[in-house]
C-alpha cells in the first residue's frame, strides 16, 4: 500500500488540528511529521523527503497578509515544486481554498472533515504523488544502457543526498563496491549541478602510470618525454568551469597522491616540460571501491588527501541491499534490450523474478546487466522463465567445499580469469564483459597473475 511508504507533513498552529489528524493517519501513513510554525517549513524540507504537505490556511504569525496560507504554499511551490499539498480551510474561506488551487495547491479539505474523505483524499493524492514521483534515471553516453535507478529507501536517501550536494562546489568522494554505478551518480552530480554546461570528465586513474599520471592529468609540452609530438592539455584543463571525475583513486601511488595535492591545495597545473603554472577551476569527484577505513591506511594513502578530496561522502549500496529495486531494474535492461535486438517486448515470470530477488548479485546492478542481456538474447518468448537467467561464471565459480579453505582468494580469482578468457577464445573485451569488469581492470588482473 503506497500510504505505507509515504511521508506526509502537517502544518497548522493548532494543536488540537496535528493531534487529530496524527492519531487518523498514524496507522495509514508510514511517517507523520507535524509542525506548528510555517516559518520552519525550508528547513522541513530541506532536511526530509515529504510526499505531501497538509497545510492551514491561516496562521498567527509574523507573516501578516491575510492569506498567510497562500503566502507558504508560494514558498512551498518555490523550494518544493513538486511536493502534492493540500490546503486546511474553514468553511467560511472556501473561496480563499479555491484560490489556492490557481496557486498550486492539489486540493483542499473544510474543517471540520469526514475522516472517511479526509483519507481518501490523502490516498489518492499519495498515489498521483508516488506516480509522478521521477524515478532518477541517467543514461550512459556511450552505451545508453545502463541507468541509475531506484524505489528502494536506500536509494531515496542517495538521491536525496545527491539533491543536496549537487548545486554546491564541494568535492565528493563517491564509496561503493564495483558495479554498483558510482560513475552515474558523478554524472547525476555534474548534470544537477550549477556547472552542468560545463564539460564532465572522467579519468581511470588507478590505471595511469607515473609518466602517464603526470601528463594526462596535467599536461605537457612538446618534447617534454620521448612521445611529447606536440603540446598537450591535461585532464585539469579539459574540465575547465566543470567536472573532473578521478575514478578508482584508491589505486593510486604514494608519489601520485603527493602531486594531486599540490594542484588541489593550489589550483593550479604545471604542464611537464614547462615551469608555467596554469589556474583551474574545477569541482572534483572521486571514486574507490575500497572501504573508508582501509583507504584510510596511512602507508597506502595520505589523511591530507582524503580530507581534501572528502567534504562529503556518498557511500553507494550494493545489490543485495536493494532487494526492492531487482524488479524494477530488471524490466529496465529488458526493455534496453529487446529494442537493441529487435525483440518484442519481454517481462518476466513470477519464478523468474523470484530467482533474481533471491541472488545476492556480488557484481551488482553491472552483473544484473550483463544477465538480463544474455537471457533477452537467448529467449525464445516473450515471457523470460527461472530456467533462462543465467549468472556470470566468474561469480558462481566455487571451489569444491573440501579445497574451500585451502585455495588462495588469488588463485581462485586468477582460475576464473582464466577460465572466461578461455570460454571467449582470447578476446578480453568479451572477456571483461562477462567477468562483470572494465577493460582496464581486466588487462590490470592480467598483469597482477602474469597471465
């Protein structure tokens, strides 16, 4: 029942009006939130996701306009635009109430009200509400395939939290197990943000060399080093006004992290062959599969650099987290998928989706992906069945119980490699697609086991 996940504030200076109404909706509704000032209406909503505000239309208050109502659900529609509201009214200011819905107001209600109409009235406009509610979505440029989406709370508070830190300049420091979509949610950043006109760029940064960090990062002149043909822009100066993304920060060595302070603390770059520094202005997000607390290790990675790059972290859950966002991000890559292929439009029996909320996906929305594609493939109706999905080889691989305790984590991680890259006669994009990985940290494992 949708009133079950809904939120719903309450404001009116009457105590009698929040008590009555609090004690009606209290086993309707999953969170109540009562409020007798109207002048902590922002901070009410800034604070909390509210899906629908109850609002009186008079107040004795500071705001002596003789509608004090209308003037809040004015600021309402300026801070909120999309929160539903209804307005309270006496009988004898109805005309004032209709008013109110010119204003943006959804509705109205008189007091005194009938408890039986004063719910349904709330029901259905949680439902218009829940329904017009914007799923966040954001595609990726290059393959259009994979999207930021979500129901779950969890997810609500990453995108409430992302609603909050976007319009600012601070640096983020994005958290989360691979395949979890901390590149969208850069993106999501950069396009809610007051830079969004402004170039977004993304750099693998765990993938660079020193020689290779130095100049993608910040540039170089020509002749600087044996392949300098000519002059060179970093990666800085590319994001000049806008975004610059450092994914995998994590992997990054001592002596890097050492000179990627030295350009944040100043703001500036020094292309390599030149002693001319240049001034950037950038917002920058960084990105690590690793926890907080080992990314903390001071003999892996400075403490400075973290408080540089971290003025807020946004810690990104896992699948197996998500439990109520299976469903929905499954019929999203069917979809995707059946229009890239051709296919008519696919949906899911209920084992099927029975199976998917069961696995724990370790490889996360990426391995839902990558699943949902191969079953769209090979289906031969238009109703996916249990029997159908099939999960990455890489993360069902197991080693039988009795060598369980004897067998290296390296081992087994470099057998599944071995055994996928095998599977696909040698080619490592086909190879990394399946392992649920980037090119980049494939040829990385690659290098790691000397395959």
């Amino acid at each position: 029942m949708l009133l079950k996940k809904a939120s719903i504030l309450i404001v009116d200076d009457d105590p009698d009006v929040l008590t009555a109404v609090k004690l009606l909706l209290k086993t309707e509704v999953g969170e109540i939130i009562t409020e007798k000032n109207p002048e902590n209406l922002h901070a009410i909503l800034q604070r909390k996701p509210v899906d629908l505000v109850m609002l009186d239309m008079n107040f004795n208050s500071s705001i002596n306009t003789g509608n004090e109502g209308l003037y809040w659900l004015r600021k309402i529609r300026e801070w909120k635009p999309g929160v539903y509201v209804i307005m309270i009214t006496a009988y004898g200011d109805i005309d004032l109430a209709v008013r109110s819905l010119k204003e943006g107001a959804n509705d109205f209600i008189v007091k005194p009200w009938h408890n039986e109409k004063l719910i349904s009235t709330i029901r259905d406009l949680v439902e218009k509400a829940m329904a017009a509610k914007p799923k966040v979505t954001l595609k990726s440029s290059s393959s259009g395939t994979t999207a930021l989406l979500g129901e779950s709370e969890v997810m609500q508070q990453i995108f409430y939290k992302v609603d909050k830190i976007a319009p600012t300049d601070a640096n983020i420091l994005l958290l989360g197990e691979n395949g979890t979509g901390k590149d969208l949610v850069a993106k999501l950043i950069h396009e809610r943000s007051m830079r969004a006109k402004q170039p977004f760029v993304k750099v693998d940064v765990g993938a660079l060399t020193d020689t290779l960090f130095e100049s993608e990062l910040f540039g170089h002149k020509k002749g600087a080093f044996t392949d300098a043909r000519e002059d060179r822009a970093g990666r800085f100066e590319d994001a000049q006004g806008g975004t610059l993304f450092l994914d995998e920060i994590g992997n990054i060595t001592l002596q890097q992290q050492a000179k990627l302070l030295t350009v944040l603390q100043n703001r500036q770059v020094t292309r390599l062959g030149t002693n001319k520094p240049v001034d950037v202005n950038i917002r920058l997000i960084c990105a690590t599969n690793l926890p907080l607390q080992e990314l903390a290790n001071e003999n892996k990675f400075r403490k400075d650099l973290i408080y540089r790059i971290n003025t807020v972290e946004v810690n990104l859950p896992p699948l197996r987290r998500r439990d109520d966002d299976v469903a929905l991000l499954a019929n999203h890559f069917a979809r995707v998928y059946a229009d890239k292929y051709l296919k008519p439009a696919i949906t899911f029996d209920a084992g099927a989706v029975q199976k998917l909320k069961q696995y724990p996906f370790p490889g996360n929305v990426r391995e839902l992906q990558y699943a949902i594609e191969r079953a769209v493939i090979m289906a031969e109706g238009a109703v996916l069945k249990a029997d159908e999905l099939t999960f990455s080889s890489l993360e069902m691989a197991k080693p039988e119980p009795e060598e369980q305790d004897n067998v290296p984590l390296s081992i087994m991680e470099k057998n599944a490699i071995l055994r996928v890259i095998d599977k696909n006669n040698g080619n490592i994009t086909k190879a990394a697609k399946e392992l649920g990985l980037t090119r980049t940290a494939l040829y990385r494992r690659l290098s790691k086991y000397d395959i």
